[in-house]
C-alpha cells in the first residue's frame, strides 16, 4: 500500500460533455481491476447554483471545470499514459 505522500493530482482533459460518462467508467474499471492502491480518487468538481426560473425555485449542479477531471493517482515508476477513446 502506497503513503498517502506518494500521491499526486493530475488533470484528464476529457471529450466535451462526456465528463460524466468518463468518471463513471474510470470508477468502474478502478473497481474491476483492483487498482484502488493507485487511484485514490477522481473528482469531477461542480458546485450547486440556485436560481428562478418561471416563479420557481430551482437548484442545478454547474461544472465548475468542464471537459475535466481531476485525479489523485500514486505512479510508481515511469509510465507511458495513454489516449482511451
């Protein structure tokens, strides 16, 4: 198991749109391959706005960095990432 200081954040530029879809499957795959020792966390940072809209109350999420994720990931020697489509 990897020290939480040998972690560091980077950046995934994703396809406009698709940084849901991206987040859902990077969490699935981290689960199926067992990887949860080098991926501690992907963020998709949003924040809740509140506004009126026709009278009402409403509350929506707003990406706060759109067409990216933010990850916290331990690589342990060096690696050559790669583009997923």
């Amino acid at each position: 198991m990897s020290s939480p200081s040998d972690f560091r954040w980077y950046t995934l530029q994703t396809l406009s749109n698709n940084d849901s879809k991206v987040k859902r499957l990077l969490d699935k795959a981290i689960k199926d391959e067992e990887m949860g020792d080098f991926v501690a966390e992907i963020l998709m940072p949003v924040k809740t706005v509140k506004d009126f809209r026709n009278g009402k109350k409403r509350e929506s999420e707003m990406k706060l960095y759109p067409s990216y994720l933010l990850s916290l990931i331990h690589i342990s020697e060096p690696t050559r990432l790669r583009r997923i489509s």
